[in-house]
C-alpha cells in the first residue's frame, strides 16, 4: 500500500500519508466530516515543555476543548477518540488531566469504554510524594456501533493449558486459544533514552502503545489522525497496518523527524520496541536484589512463613 506513496502536506482523500506543518487547527480544517476512524494523541500536558507555553489550566482546557470539538466533527459514526495525558502539576500540586478533560468529551456526547492505565517503570524519581509511573489513555466513542477488534491484540495466557475439570465442558480448554483481552492496564517501556525509539523529542509515546490502539480500533485503509503528531509515532503505527496516517505538528524540527521516521518506516526499515516483547526482568537475568537491605525482622519472618520455613531458619 505505501510502495511509492509520497508524504502530503495537504490532506485529501485519496492520500495515504499525511504530514502537516503547522497548527492542528488548520489540518482538521482540511478534513471531511466523519472521514476519520481513530484519533489517538499525546497533547502538550501544559508543563512548560519547550514546544508550549504553560497556560491557566482553563486557558489550556478551552484550547483542548477546540481541538476536541473539531475532533469530534471529523470522527466516523464508528470511530474512537484515544486522548493520552499525563498530570499537570501546580507548585508541586498534582491534577490528572484525564479528569478535566472528560468533561469536553462528555458534553460532545461520547462514550468512555476505558480509561487505560499506560504504566512504565521509569521517569523521574521524587522526594516529596510517590513517583508517577502512569498516564491513562481516555477512550471515548462517538456512538454504540463503534469497530472494537480483540483478536490482533490478544496477549498470551498466563495458564495455556487449563481445562475445566468438572460441568459439561469438562477436558476442554477454559481459554480463548487465541490469547486473552489484554485489559486495561498495559506494562508497556516508556521512550527513554536506552529506549530503541529515542529522538531528541522530550515526550514520545512508544509506537507499540499506538499499535495495539490501531488494531483494535480500525480496519485496513482507514484514516488514522493524530493532530499533535511530534515525531510521527501514530502515523508510523497506521502504516505498519495499512491503514492511512496524518498528523501536524508545529515545531519545524519534529516535523522534520516525523517525516525522516515515516519514510523509514515506509521502507521497511525503521527500529522500533517490538508489540508484546517481555518486559525486561532483573531476576530472570540474574541481577535482582533477592535481599532488600532495609528489610525489617519483620518482613523477613513473614517471608520466611511465606515459604513455610521454619522459624529456626530465620534471623
Ligand atoms: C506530547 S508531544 C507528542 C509526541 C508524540 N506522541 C510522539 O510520539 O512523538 C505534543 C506535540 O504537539 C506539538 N504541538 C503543540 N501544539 C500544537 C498545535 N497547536 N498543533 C500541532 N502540534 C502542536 C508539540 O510541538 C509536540 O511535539
């Protein structure tokens, strides 16, 4: 499908791939009512990233609010809106975007299915409070036919093998053969700097997390936007399903990396995190800690009845 697709600027139908430079505003502009299936994006969180200017949380919130409408315009009967955020933090306070956004996407009418937990185990560590190792994807329906594919994103089972020992299915297999529902709370590695994926772009998402969302949420040759695109990630994850792409974004050097990033991907050749790698673990690769040095007598006798041993084994 994208063999000798050229990267547009300008969006129109019969395009594959689409890359606009500049505001939001002005591709949804260009876009045909209920052309698109699936908008999934990362929006600046109003932290003072380099790429923003840190707003009055309701300054920021009418912004989305104009994005999300016109979202909404341009968004099939079938389709899904995937709003992934993080917090805003105010002198150290934290409010979780997800909350004070749901109220733009409610009073469009649509429906939240999930509020995905994207959890991933590094970030900054803080002194004051627990340090954040989630954001959510809010997603939201336009109507109740809306395209919900489980089986190309179906996850192994943690037991295989099991059958129903007693009832009329007895000796068969209790599972779906083909995997189980992923759920709603994914392990999935964030971009950091060992991260395979890693540009100079301080917040990209990792397009496996796209994928999954891609899969489930639309069909071959449909349109899949993104309107604060950054380097390219979901349009990097429509091609790699054939399905179509566009996106804008207003920092000329990420338009350039999405653009480097896509014709790779069109070639076949860009590296990314593969979709349902294991996670890697220390233990199993022999570097865990097996003895937390702060543990109490406490902690280490109820391992110790944990594991049936006995009490003259403990210290
Ligand atoms: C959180 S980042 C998205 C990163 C992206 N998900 C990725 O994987 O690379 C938000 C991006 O939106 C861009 N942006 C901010 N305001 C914009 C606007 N009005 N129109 C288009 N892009 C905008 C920023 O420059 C930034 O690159």
């Amino acid at each position: 499908m994208f063999g000798n697709c050229q990267i547009s600027q300008k969006f129109d139908l019969s395009e594959h791939v689409v890359v606009y430079p500049g505001d939001c505003l002005k591709l949804l502009n260009q876009i045909p009512d209920e052309s698109i299936q699936l908008i999934v994006t990362s929006p600046p969180y109003n932290i003072g990233k380099e790429y923003e200017k840190k707003l009055h949380l309701n300054q920021y919130l009418e912004q989305q609010a104009a994005v999300i409408k016109e979202c909404f315009r341009v968004l099939s009967e079938s389709g899904s809106i995937c709003w992934q955020v993080g917090n805003y933090v105010e002198r150290g306070a934290i409010i979780p975007l997800d909350a004070v956004l749901y109220p733009i996407f409610n009073e469009l009418g649509m429906q939240m299915r999930n509020r995905i937990v994207w959890h991933f185990e590094h970030g900054l560590h803080c002194s004051k409070r627990f340090s954040g190792r989630y954001e959510t994807i809010i997603w939201f329906t336009k109507s109740k036919d809306y395209t919900f594919n489980l089986d190309p994103v179906r996850v192994p089972q943690k037991y295989p093998g099991k059958k129903y020992f007693k009832g009329p299915k007895a000796g068969q297999y209790s599972c779906n053969p083909l995997g189980k529902n992923p759920g709603d709370v994914w392990l999935i590695p964030n971009v950091k700097c060992n991260h395979v994926e890693k540009t100079e772009h301080p917040c990209q998402f990792p397009v496996e997390l796209v994928e999954r969302l891609v899969l489930s949420m639309s069909n071959e040759e449909e349109w899949i936007l993104d309107p604060f695109l950054g380097t390219g990630s979901t349009v990097v994850a429509a091609i790699r399903h054939n399905r179509r792409g566009c996106g804008s974004e207003v920092v000329s050097k990420y338009v350039l990396l999405a653009v480097d990033r896509i014709k790779e991907e069109m070639k076949g050749t860009l590296r990314t995190r593969p979709m349902n790698k294991p996670i890697y673990d220390p233990e199993a690769n022999g570097n865990g800690v097996t003895h937390f040095p702060w543990a109490g007598s406490k902690d280490r006798k109820q391992m110790a009845l944990f594991e049936n041993k006995t009490l003259e084994n403990i210290r």
